[in-house]
C-alpha cells in the first residue's frame, strides 16, 4: 500500500451541520472508501511502530474505529476512553466544558498502565477539549500522554491550547473553515 493518498478528496464537507454556518468534516466517508481507511491506518502504524507507546486510548466512539487497528497492528493494548456512564467497572472520570454545555469522560481504573506512555485518538481534533479531558484522567491514573493523534486536525479551533506540551499529529489539517 502507498503511504501517499489524497485524504481530502475521501473527507465529505457538510455544510451548516449541526448549525448553520458550520462546516462538519465527516469521516465516515473515510471509513466507506477502503482504499481511504488502509491509508489511514498504515499512515497511523507508520507513524507510530518505533514509539514506546505502552497503549493507545481511544475516544469514543469514532476513535475507536481508528484506535483499535492501531493497537492490533502495534501488538499493545487499547484503552476505551467512553461517554459517562457507560464502564461497568471502577472509573476515573474527567468532567469538562463544551461550547453548548458540559460533559463527561471515563476510563476503567484498571486499563490506565501506571508509569507507562499512552497514544491518545481521536478521528478529529477541534477545540481539544475531549483530549485534554481524556489526559487528565490518564494522567491522574499514573500514566504519560506525550504524543495525540488525529486524523483530522481543524487547527483553527485553536486545539493546541488546550494540549499543551503534546505533541499532536494529524494526516489532514484545516486552517480555515471555508465553506
């Protein structure tokens, strides 16, 4: 498989979605296009095969689609960074603000490996608030979260500010919200 690919061409642009003047950039023509979704995770274990990531996180629900071939290609764990409420189990929870309201992130205890580096996911990257979220509460577990990864980065939301000190990786970034 080439590890060149035309990315933008496979990413639908919706526009006013879910609001007027909102340009939405769905992935899920990503995943329909086979050719799209190969690159994507060849890109992704290109990337990363030469890390010492210990695991990758994953945010629900399409960084999962994206987090677990990832850590199947790699050979490491994945972590399920899920919507509040939804892990059965001992939960680190992580509390944060939206644009439109306030939210809730949680990890299994048991899934955060103390002391070791983790691969934060996610398919996009807006304003970062989900991700640094979803560090905290691996942080708080006792682990490292150096490097973030997308596959689409929107930087003109601003994401870096609220991952400082991360390294964040995207196949695809957005300067502008052109309609």
């Amino acid at each position: 498989m080439s590890l060149t690919y035309d990315l933008d061409k496979a990413i639908r642009k919706v526009p006013n979605y879910p609001k007027e003047g909102i340009l939405f950039f769905d992935i899920t023509s990503i995943l329909t296009n086979p050719e799209a979704f190969h690159f994507c995770v060849d890109r992704m274990v290109e990337i990363y095969k030469d890390t010492e990531v210990a695991a990758v996180a994953g945010i629900e629900s399409r960084g999962f689609i994206f987090a677990a071939p990832l850590a199947d290609r790699l050979g490491i764990p994945l972590i399920l960074v899920r919507k509040a409420g939804k892990l059965p189990g001992e939960t680190w929870r992580q509390d944060y603000r939206l644009e439109y309201g306030e939210a809730a992130v949680e990890i299994h205890k048991t899934d955060v490996p103390a002391g070791k580096d983790v691969l934060l996911i996610d398919d996009l990257i807006a304003t970062g608030g989900t991700l640094s979220a979803a560090r905290s509460i691996l942080e708080k577990g006792g682990a490292t979260v150096k490097n973030v990864f997308g596959v689409i980065g929107l930087s003109f939301l601003n994401f870096q500010d609220k991952l400082p000190g991360i390294e964040v990786t995207t196949l695809i970034n957005y300067e502008g919200e052109e309609m």
